[in-house]
C-alpha cells in the first residue's frame, strides 16, 4: 500500500495533466459533433475491418465444406440430366440409364504414351470397370481397374483409347483416338468427307458410346485434312479439359450397357 501512495505521490503531476487531458476531450466531443462523428466512424471502421477478417477467416475456412456440397449437387443435377426423358410427347417416367457418382483426382500422367489417372472412388463406391470419367467440361476417360478404395482410368490420351463421337448438330460419328504428339488435342478419324464441318465447330460424344451419355462435351476442331484415301477426315480436337490440371471427376455408368453388349454380342453369333 506504501508502494502505491508513494507512486502517486512521485507522478501526482502527471497523473494530473492526464486526468484534466481526459476531461477537456470528453467536452471537446460532448459539444462538437464533428469530432463526436469522426471518433464513431473510427471506430466502426476498426470494428468493420475486424468483423470483415473475421468473416474471410471463417468463410476460408468452410471453402473445403462447400466445395464438397456444390459437387453433390452437381452430382444430382448430372444424374437428372443424363436421365432426363428422351420424348416430350409421351410425358411417360422412363427407367434409370445412368448412374453419377463424384470423386478426385490423386494422381494423374499425361506425358506418356499410356496415360493413366488414379481417382478416390472404387469398388467400395460401387465403381467398375468401363464407367466413363468426366469433369465439368468434357470427358477424361475410362475405368480401366479398381480396387477397395481407387480405381485407375485409362485417359484419352493413351494411344489404346478409342471412344465414340460425333459433330455436334449432325448424325456424323467417328472414333476418338489419340496420336502421342500433344496432351492438348486428340484426333476424331472415320468422320466421311461429305460431312459438313469446320474450324471451331465442336465435338461431341455419340450416341452410339455404351460407357457416355450423348452429347457430353470433348473439346473444338482445330485442323482437318482427307486422310490418303480421300474419303475420310482426319481431325485434329483441341480438348476442352486442360489434361495436367484436374482435380473433381464424375463417374458415370450405363445401366444399360450389359444388355446392349450382349444384344450385340447375339447379333453377331446370328450372322
């Protein structure tokens, strides 16, 4: 206690000037409105940058959660489209084609001449062999193998993947195949030379893929030539994918692809 009067005693000016300073600005902002005005809006600034970093913070924070609830609803929206009826007139609730499922890339080649991609979802997620892998701007490719948890695709860049297409606006259809030369384009071949075409036009999947739903984006003509025996186009598709950044996937399967093979497959042995 000592300690504290002797202390108030050795600064008793200062302490003084400070407690009349307090006093005159307290009448200083009592009686002036415009010191009144500029001392709140210093403080609701201070409070509003607060409050803004706070909010920032947070919202940094819940990216991962809604990132995770946008592609969920993306998933629904894909399974509506892909099974959305075929005919307006009959107004008729058709089965189920297609099934969507999301997953992420974890590791993805695209230098080699058989690139793979390696995706978070396998048999576990019901996931199989030959479901077709997309992303929210066209086609990636195939699953190739699967186990518990993963499931390697086989990309369209690798020289063994050969995947239906068309031009869109037009029933002409060719194969999707991949040179090696480029991870930014790959080529549609079978295309016949009286098919109207151009630079820019796009590129489609076909009706004719067991694995795609129709019409699922690949990418823009950027070069065309007839092929040696001038019947054919040979068509250069610069993807719409950017093949070294990808990082969300959907996995689509046809549920109606083991009935359409094996009518094929009958079909066949018939003739």
């Amino acid at each position: 206690m000592q300690q504290i009067i002797n202390f108030l005693i050795r600064y008793k000016t200062f302490l003084l000037y400070i407690f009349l300073l307090l006093i005159a600005f307290v009448f200083t902002f009592q009686s002036h409105s415009y010191q009144q005005s500029k001392l709140l809006n210093s403080a609701n600034y201070v409070s509003g940058s607060f409050y803004e970093l706070s909010t920032n913070t947070t919202s940094y924070f819940k990216l991962r959660e809604e990132n995770k609830s946008l592609l969920k609803e993306n998933e629904t929206l894909r399974h509506q489209l892909y099974n959305k009826e075929t005919t307006v007139i009959s107004k008729i609730d058709t089965s189920l084609s297609y099934t969507v499922v999301t997953g992420q890339v974890v590791k993805n080649s695209f230098s080699n001449q058989r690139n793979y991609i390696t995706i978070n979802k396998g048999k576990t997620d019901n996931i199989a062999q030959d479901m077709g892998v997309i992303t929210d701007k066209g086609i990636l490719g195939i699953v190739e193998n699967t186990s518990n948890a993963f499931a390697s695709v086989q990309s369209i860049l690798n020289d063994k993947s050969r995947i239906n297409a068309k031009i869109k606006n037009s029933n002409h259809y060719g194969s999707l195949v991949w040179d090696t030369k480029s991870y930014t384009k790959v080529q549609l071949i079978d295309i016949p030379r009286l098919a109207p075409l151009g630079i820019g036009d796009t590129i489609l999947t076909g009706a004719s893929s067991s694995i795609f739903p129709e019409n699922i984006p690949i990418g823009t003509i950027s070069k065309f030539d007839l092929d040696s025996s001038k019947s054919f186009y040979f068509i250069d598709v610069a993807l719409f994918n950017d093949m070294t950044n990808i990082k969300n996937v959907y996995i689509i399967q046809s549920l109606n692809r083991k009935e359409i093979i094996e009518l094929e497959l009958e079909t066949q042995a018939d003739d």
